[in-house]
C-alpha cells in the first residue's frame, strides 16, 4: 500500500491488506508431507496439489502438552488444498465437484465434520480471520486495485455454532468489495468503494444472519491511504497512511523514508474519519509511530 511496486489509491489499499492473523492457541491442525502425486496427472516438473492419489496426514498439535497426534483426511476429500487454523478449529479447504470449495472443521477432539461445499473456488480460498467469539470469516479471490474492473468481493462467514451444524456458514458477496472482517454474533463489517470513485469514497455495512444488511456509512470521503480496517471495542477503525509529498523521488507510489506514520481513525456515526485519540499517558513519540516506529 503505497509501497515499492504496489499502486493503489484511498480505499482500494484496503485490497492489498491482510486481515489480522488469529491469536495462537493452544491446539492447532498441520499436515505431513506424506500425500501422493498421481504421476500420470503430473507433467514433469509441475505442481501436484491438484493431483493427489492419496492426500496427506494431518496432525492435532498440543502446545501445551508438546504431543503430535496424527490423524488420517476426512472422508470425502480427495484434494485437499489448504488448511487454516482459528479460535481452535482446523479448517481444511477441499476442491468438490467442479472446483468449488468443500469444508471440512476438527477441533483438538473428536471427528472431522463436513460443513457443506460452496460456491468459491477453492484454489481462490485465501485468508482466514476470527472474532472474538468464535466467528469465522473466509475471503475468497481478491481482486487487485489496479484492475479496470474488480470483480465482487466474496466472502464465507461462519456463525460460532458446535462443529458440523448445518448451515454454519453463509456466502456474501460484496460488489465494489475492498475489504471484510469477522464480527461477533456471526456478522461480517463489510467496506466497499464505488468504482466510479477511484478510491475516493468509502461505505460500511454489517451483514448479520437472517437480518437486512445494516448500512453504517455511505459515502465516506477518503483522502489518504487506508490500509486495515476492524471492529474494536464496538467502534469501526480504520488505519490510515498519510500519502507521500507530490513529486517524491518522482513517483508517487513511493514511501517515505524513515517510520510510517500511520494512526487509528475512528468511524463516526455522521460518517466521518477522526483520528483516534491515543490512550491516556502515552509518550509522545508512541502517539505519533506507535511501538513499531520506535
């Protein structure tokens, strides 16, 4: 965002960032590196994720407890093709019928259980994020910020029901979509920016289960660079990168030298971007780079 070979404007930054990773715990699920490629489906020097004749083993791994205990695929996924870990649930992306992405969920005990295949292509799968309570959300492909036209944002978002529960997740689709976050109840904070704004505008949204989505700002002017957004503490906050000086090294993709001087901003009610007042007692130089500007 604003950096070396990256170009984006306003809130189509928001593209480029990452979600926040979820917080470690105590058990999570990995994979050996024992599948077996169909070497009939495989030229030579080419990728076999997608040509498994046995896919791998997986393994729950306590932490705490430093224990490794293999456990042998679900049932039903042949291919697998990622595994994601959040809130101390595995989740592993299978490639179903027609590529499509098929869930599979396991915690520390227990069984796999499927949770249904979905309408996202499942090399597309990219990131996972959690909130606090348990919900789950997975974006899908992303499209760039250069592109002419950007095709919808999609994403998967799962309630914070007991694995297996039918209808735990839900598709959204967000058109002009830039970004998306988990938020408690099985909610997703949606942020979209009209194409014909090149960045210059921003609307929020929160789509609940079987509610109408609830639009929280429309047209929100943007003149920097914005780079995360999340829920905290029941506030929208966006961060926000100020836009290198006209002209710098004659190219204004490039970053200034030195700490990025990046700060929170809060979402208002009136739809407006403020910055967000810094905690009380915090040293001054804290107040303008934060820790990582140190």
């Amino acid at each position: 965002m604003g950096g070396y070979g990256v170009s984006c404007e306003g809130a189509l930054c928001l593209l480029a960032g990452l979600p926040p990773r979820p917080p470690p715990t105590r058990t999570w699920l990995a994979a050996f590196g024992d599948g077996l490629c169909d070497p009939a489906r495989v030229p030579p020097g080419g990728a076999c994720a997608a040509h498994l004749a046995r896919p791998p083993t997986f393994a729950v791994v306590d932490q705490r407890a430093g224990a490794v205990t293999p456990v042998a695929a679900p049932e039903g996924c042949a291919q697998p093709v990622a595994l994601r870990n959040a809130a101390g649930v595995g989740l592993l992306v299978c490639r179903g019928g027609g590529g499509i992405a098929a869930l599979f969920v396991r915690g520390a005990q227990g069984p796999w259980r499927a949770e249904g295949s979905h309408a996202i292509p499942a090399d597309a799968v990219e990131h996972l994020a959690a909130a606090p309570d348990g919900t789950l959300l997975l974006v899908g492909p992303t499209p760039p910020a250069s592109a002419p036209r950007r095709a919808p944002l999609q994403v998967l978002v799962r309630s914070p029901l007991p694995l297996g529960a039918p209808q735990a997740w839900r598709r959204v689709v967000v058109p002009d979509g830039v970004a998306a976050q988990p938020a408690p109840g099985g909610a997703a904070l949606l942020a979209s920016s009209p194409a014909d704004s090149a960045g210059g505008r921003l609307d929020v949204s929160l789509d609940r289960p079987g509610h109408p989505v609830l639009v929280l700002a429309r047209g929100v002017e943007v003149s920097q660079n914005l780079t995360k957004i999340e829920v905290h503490d029941g506030r929208v906050r966006l961060r926000v990168r100020p836009k290198p000086a006209p002209g710098l090294l004659g190219n204004r993709w490039l970053s200034p030298p030195g700490p990025l001087d990046e700060r929170w901003h809060v979402l208002t009610h009136g739809g407006a971007l403020v910055p967000e007042a810094p905690p009380p007692g915090t040293p001054a130089d804290e107040r303008r780079f934060g820790p990582a500007g140190r």
